[in-house]
C-alpha cells in the first residue's frame, strides 16, 4: 500500500518539476468530441475556449505570457478521454485540464488528474454524483442534473399540463442520470411514467423506439440528448405523427440543432443553463463577441467552454505560477462573473451563483420561459 503511495507522490512530483521548466507559455489542456455524433457540441465548447483564450493573450495573457490551448479529442469515450489527459499531462506538461464532456468520459479523466495531481475543470459534465466523490482536483461549472430537475420540473408538470410521460435518453450516466432525476421528481408531483427507453450515441434509427412510445400515449416526451442524436429524435417524432409536448436536456437551445432540425425544433421546452437571449450585459458582449467570430450565435456548449477557460486564466493569474497545487488552491477561491451570472465553489467544488433557464423555441429562438439561480447547496 505504502509502495502505491509513493509512487503516486513521485509521478506528481515530477510532473510538477517538469512544468516549472515549462517554455514562455502558459498552457491550458482541453479535452472535447471533435468526432463522433456529439461532435457537435464538442466543437462549440472548443470555440467558446478559444474565444476566451484570444481575448486573454490580446490584454497580455497570464502571468505576462501567451496562453497556449491544447486541444485533444475524447470522443465522448473514457478510454479515449484518458489517453488524451495522460497526453497532455506527460507530453505537453500541461498544469491543467478543462474536459472531458459526457460524464461518463469525465469519471475517467477524474482518475487521471488526482493521480498526477492535476486540477481537472468541468464545463459541461452534470452528472449528479460527480462532485460528491471525494476528488479534490476536480472543480465542476455546470449545472447538475439534480439541480435542472427541482428548479423546472413543477413549471413543467403545470404549464405543458402533463400527466403521462416518456422518458428517452443516450443510455450514458448523463443520459441515465437526466432521466432519473426527472422521473423521479415529476412522480413526486402526481406524474405518472408510463415508459423508459435508452439509445447508443450515434443511432440513426428511432422508429422502433419510437413506436412504443406512441403506442403508450403520453401527454409529454422527455429526452435527453445532444445535438446530432437529438435532432434526429425529433425529426422522426415528426415523421410518426407524434403529437405529445417534447421537452428535455442536452443541445435544444443551440443553433446547430435548430438548423439541423428545422420546423420539427417548433415548440420544444429545453432545461438548460445558459441561452443567447440571456439579458445581461456580460451576456450582451459575449453574444457579440462570438458572432463576430463564428458567425452565429452562442450556445450552452459554448458558453461553458468559455467560462471554464475564463475561469481557469484567472486561476492561474491569482495562483502566480502555472503550478497545479497552487492552481488548485486559486481556483477554490474563484470569483468569476459570466455571461450567464456568477461562479463561485462550494467545499465540494461544485459552481455556484449562475443562472439556469428555461427556454421554449419560437421560429428557431430560444425565448426564456423561467429563469432561476443556482444557490449554494
């Protein structure tokens, strides 16, 4: 036992000593599906972190140096995910990681970081439990299944009027988790489920998932999916005839799905926490920014990229040092406002003080239904 400790010390410190030698740099390890069917989404948390990044190294960067972005692709799979951190770690002598997307690729990266003790940061992973595992380098700025589920379930349940629901997600933890959490907290207001089904990342025939949901008639559809999978959901909903409230989360309020999707988008209710129609002025700039360098508008996916970024460069700053320990240290004491609100940590590392929404889409615009703020547990 004591051998393991110690060799765990030795990797972590030699990984430490090797990043004090780094180059005139600062760089920063993202971990994201730049293939794969959640793509996607992938690429638009990667533009929101090199937006953010430009913005930096143009006011000088970190600690008077350019800030180099590495950008490695998980797909979405955690052996993959962990060959990507041990890269950046070992290779590219990174002091930190922002990654690695689907929750179930993030377990895995977590094991990676606490390791060689290397500060991982989370912008999209919202599986419940994952701050609840005892890793002390791991810092997580989304939203919590948990949390989306208690703040709209009931405005939910009330204005879509339902009283029967599906329930379809990508059978991941997130996906499972999404599920969970909403079934569970609609039941507990009267609802009652009449059906859950589970789906691979990248399937592309639903009609015959579909058709027992039609055949068990439910007044709502819950689905939590990406972008890709999701639209194709949608799509073939549309197909079948069916004409139950579809409600959800994943990537509905992004502009990839509302092109992928088109008319089939109309009238969809999506949990999410942030949208480009936020009315904040950090929000306001934000919007503007990246339209100005992508050409479209914002999503929740970008969002996160950007404020994970954000968040670990002003770490790094306040740390003094592209130290891992120090890093960790700094961004324990985050204070960082964003386009969607501000972000602080509890004890568990889990982010505070943002704003979470929901949104219906209207003629392919997100249009906020309820809004609410993500408190302290």
């Amino acid at each position: 036992m004591r051998r393991g400790f110690v060799g765990t010390a030795a990797i972590a410190a030699v990984v430490a000593a090797n990043m004090a030698h780094a180059a005139d740099t600062v760089k920063i390890g993202l971990i994201q599906p730049l293939t794969g069917s959640v793509a996607y989404n992938g690429i638009a948390d990667v533009n929101g972190a090199k937006l953010a990044v430009a913005q930096r190294n143009a006011k000088g960067g970190v600690l008077g140096k350019h800030v180099e972005l590495i950008v490695e692709d998980g797909q979405c799979q955690p052996a993959k995910s962990v060959n990507a951190a041990e890269k950046l770690i070992q290779k590219d002598q990174v002091p930190v990681i922002s990654g690695a997307f689907c929750s179930s690729a993030t377990i895995a990266v977590m094991s990676v970081a606490e390791k060689y003790k290397i500060p991982l940061l989370s912008g999209v992973s919202s599986k419940t439990d994952l701050t609840e595992r005892g890793n002390t380098w791991f810092f997580r700025t989304a939203e919590t299944d948990a949390l989306m589920a208690h703040a709209f379930a009931e405005i939910l349940v009330k204005n879509l009027k339902l009283k029967t629901i599906a329930y379809i997600g990508v059978n991941d933890d997130w996906g499972r988790g999404g599920v969970d959490e909403f079934s569970r907290q609609i039941e507990s207001m009267g609802g009652k489920t009449v059906l859950k089904e589970y789906f691979d990342h990248g399937t592309t025939d639903f009609y015959t998932l579909l058709t027992r949901v039609r055949a068990a008639r439910p007044d709502g559809i819950f689905v939590a999916a990406e972008t890709q999978d999701g639209s194709i959901v949608v799509k073939q909903m549309k197909e079948l005839g069916l004409t139950s409230k579809v409600f959800g989360v994943g990537s509905w309020a992004t502009a990839d799905f509302v092109k992928l999707t088109g008319d089939a988008a109309e009238g969809i209710h999506a949990a999410v926490p942030y949208a480009a129609t936020l009315d904040t002025p950090a929000n306001k700039a934000f919007v503007k920014d990246y339209k100005a360098a992508y050409k479209e508008a914002p999503g929740k996916y970008s969002a996160a990229g950007y404020n994970a970024l954000n968040i670990i460069m002003d770490g790094i700053q306040r740390a003094g040092a592209a130290d891992p320990a120090k890093i960790r240290e700094a961004l324990e004491k985050t204070d960082y406002t964003g386009p969607n609100g501000q972000f602080r940590f509890d004890a568990k590392h889990q982010a505070y003080g943002f704003d979470a929404v929901l949104v219906q889409l209207k003629n392919g615009t997100p249009e906020i239904v309820s809004q609410t703020r993500v408190e302290a547990p």
